[in-house]
C-alpha cells in the first residue's frame, strides 16, 4: 500500500477545499467536481513555439449545476541548453473551452546572469497561476497555454506541468 503525505501548499488546498465542501453541505459536496493533469515525468518538455500560443495540458470536468471552478496550474519554465535569443519572457494563459484565453502570468526566462554569474547550468523559473471561471452545468475543457512574448530563443520550454480544475456549485 502506498500513502502520500501532503505538506504545505498541497496540504493547505486540500484543507480549503474539504472546508468548503463541507460547508456547501453533503448534497453540494455530491455534485462538485475535481479533474487533474499532473506530469511529473522528468523526460516530458514541451517545447514553446517562438510566435504561437502552445497548449500545455488540458482537464475537462462535467458539472451538474452552474458552477464556479477554480482552474489552477503550476510548471517549470526553463531556457534550455543555452540562453541564445534571451532573456525571454513567457506568459501563461488559461482557456475554459473554446472561449479567449486569459493571461494570468509572465515571468522572464534566459538571463546571461543566471548562466555567466550564478554558474547554473540552466535558467529555470517557476510559473504558477490560477483563476475561476462562471460556468453553466455540463462538459467544460480548461487547458493550459504557454506563449513566448519576447526573445528570440528556440529552446523555451515547460516542464512538469500540472493542472487541476475544482467545481464549486453556485448557491441558487
């Protein structure tokens, strides 16, 4: 038998969201929904296209009710084998089904200084974000886009990517 143990922000999502099921009460907490795309897979990159928005992972979640879900995503962002064309920044955006995507984040990636200086190998940042989306009962896709918006780099990618969509039904 395997057990998992959660500490600190896993820990304290878990906590929040067993609160608030239990607080919408048991007939609630039957009809809310969680989906999940974790890939902790260290041989898994997904390359960033230098001028197009690239889809990173996506979850589809069915609610009974209209909803509010909270869509959450965290990855590792890295420059590659070298940092030709950066620094860089990239941006994250989430989409529920086939609506705009939303940018959520940017965060910078490649700088010489990370490299020349601080003698990394490589320049690796974390990229994390969430939002809530209103949605009518049924079948929703929310995914995970990344975009290079400046540099010129052609090794930006994203590793360890993960996705989770929670429903929370709204009170009629």
């Amino acid at each position: 038998m395997t057990r998992t143990i959660l500490t600190g922000w896993s820990a304290a999502c878990v906590g929040v969201l067993f609160a608030s099921l239990a607080a919408q009460g048991a007939s609630a907490a039957s009809a809310s929904s969680i989906a999940f795309n974790n890939m902790p897979d260290s041989n898994r990159s997904f390359k960033i296209d230098q001028s197009e928005r690239t889809p990173i992972a996506s979850v589809e979640i069915d609610v009974s009710a209209p909803s509010n879900v909270l869509v959450q995503f965290s990855a590792e962002a890295e420059a590659g084998e070298t940092d030709d064309g950066c620094p860089c920044s990239i941006r994250a955006f989430l989409q529920a089904d086939d609506e705009k995507p939303l940018p959520v984040k940017r965060i910078n990636v490649g700088a010489p200084a990370v490299t020349e200086v601080s003698k990394y190998e490589h320049d690796r940042q974390e990229i994390t974000g969430s939002l809530v989306f209103p949605v009518p009962a049924g079948k929703h896709k929310f995914t995970f886009i990344a975009q290079q918006v400046t540099g010129k780099s052609k090794q930006l990618k994203i590793d360890y990517p993960n996705l989770q969509a929670i429903a929370f039904p709204q009170n009629p």
